[in-house]
C-alpha cells in the first residue's frame, strides 16, 4: 500500500476537460418537459442552475483566493452547515435562465476554470486551500479535483430526475475514466470526512471496485482524522467490495444502501 499518486497537471486538464464536454454532449439531448421533471427536490434544470451558481460564488472564487495567498472566504458559506443554505441560494438566482443559457454559462465558468491551470506549476497546484465544506485544509490540486468530482455527481443527479434518459456516469466512461474517477473520489474523501461525527471511529476500510477501471483504495479513520491511500493496506478492519456505477449509486442516495447490502 503507498500513498496515494497525485495527477499531473496535464492528467487533471485532460479528465476535468472530458468531464465537462460529457456533460454538455448528454445535456443538449434534453428537452424543456425533461428539464422540467422534478424529485423531492428541484428540477433537472434547477440542478444545472445549481451547477452554474456552485462554480461562479463557490469554486472560482476559492481558486482565486487560494492562489493569491489570501484568506479563504465564501460569503454566506463561512461554515459546513451552511453549505445546503447556500446552495439553496445560489440555484434560484439562477433558475431563471434558459437551459441553453446556463448551459452556456458551465461552459463558460468551467473553460475558464480549467484554462487556470496553463499558468500553473505543480508546486503551484500544490498552495495549501481551504474549502468549507472541507474537515481539514487541502491544497489547490483539491479545488480542482472537488470541482471535476462534481461534474458527474450533478450528471447522476440530472439523470435520476430526468428518469434516466441519460446512461449511467460509469457506463459511458472508458476504463481510464473510471479508475481516475475512483481514485479522485477516495482521495478526496478525508477532505469531507466529519470529524464531529467520528471522532471517536478508530478503522481501515478497504474499498475494492471490480470490473473495468476498478482497482482497490483504503481509507483509516483514527485520532479524528481520515486518511486514504492507494492499493490495500496490510490489514483492515472491513472490506467494501463493488463495482465503481454501485458506488457511485451509493454514495449519491439513489442506491438504497440496505437493498444494496
């Protein structure tokens, strides 16, 4: 077991760019009645407003504010409970727009996002960052994993509401794509470990993802703090054992864990 290996600048270029283009691609086959389905919760297009409004008052100014040295600050998200408020927010300033619109405006924000990086060292990529939906401070290479991560998860969240229309964030990926999603996702999982809840948790858990693009992560909660690292550790507590599009279903709600198991 080693820690875990960190992409290049190239390599978060390259699945961020092919993330975002998939969600565009899958997207403009939406119609304004599907765009219009809702769950429990906001319509498909009320999540793509979402998706705009989280990387314009959210992502880019994190970015900006991590790579000048100063003081991470999202106004109206000072604190983790804070964060479905100001989601809530940001989504019906910006519901009102033509799903074309805000599909121009991810395009957009998310281009420019990604443009950021051409300027950027790996030293640079590696400035300590603060997120408040973080439990611990990570670094700018963070910023743009978490916002790459959320590409797909509002896909799924796109396609639950829009019934489906849309085929799975795994089955429409290559085996490459799924082994960096996964690595991406157990990487980043200590950053949103809550410590407040599981302070008193001391355990390895190795998570092994079968098929295509699978491979094995292990996460180590103690002292309240998580840890992952790549491959399997050389004993563990429990063993997690999937396929990544399970997981995925899982950890997003539209798996029922207890169906699952």
């Amino acid at each position: 077991m080693g820690d875990l290996v960190k992409p290049t600048k190239d390599q978060i270029k390259e699945f961020y760019s092919q993330a975002l283009q998939r969600c565009l691609d899958a997207f403009s086959k939406l119609d304004d009645r599907e765009w219009g389905k809702k769950t429990d919760q906001w319509t498909a297009k009320e999540v793509l407003a979402n998706m705009v409004g989280t990387h314009q008052k959210e992502t880019m100014v994190l970015t900006r504010q991590a790579l000048a040295g100063e003081k991470q600050h999202v106004e109206g998200f000072e604190t983790r409970d804070r964060m479905l408020p100001f989601r809530e927010r940001t989504m019906q300033e910006f519901r009102d727009h033509s799903a074309a619109g805000l599909l121009k405006m991810l395009k957009e924000g998310v281009e420019e996002h990604i443009k950021m990086l051409d300027s950027l060292s790996e030293t640079d990529l590696d400035k300590p960052a603060m997120s408040p939906s973080w439990d611990k401070p990570g670094t700018v290479r963070d910023l743009f994993f978490g916002s790459y991560l959320f590409l797909p998860s509002q896909y799924q969240e796109i396609r639950k509401v829009s019934k489906r229309k849309l085929p799975h964030w795994v089955e429409a990926s290559t085996p490459d794509q799924v082994n960096y999603h996964m690595s991406r996702l157990f990487h980043y999982m200590p950053l949103i470990f809550r410590s407040d809840k599981g302070a008193d948790v001391t355990a390895t858990y190795l998570f092994t993802m079968e098929g295509d693009g699978g491979g094995q992560w292990s996460v180590k909660i103690a002292d309240g703090k998580a840890d992952s690292e790549d491959g399997a550790p050389e004993a563990f507590d429990m063993e997690l054992k999937t396929k990544p599009e399970l997981w995925i279903d899982l950890s997003t709600g539209e798996l029922n864990a207890a169906w699952a198991i």
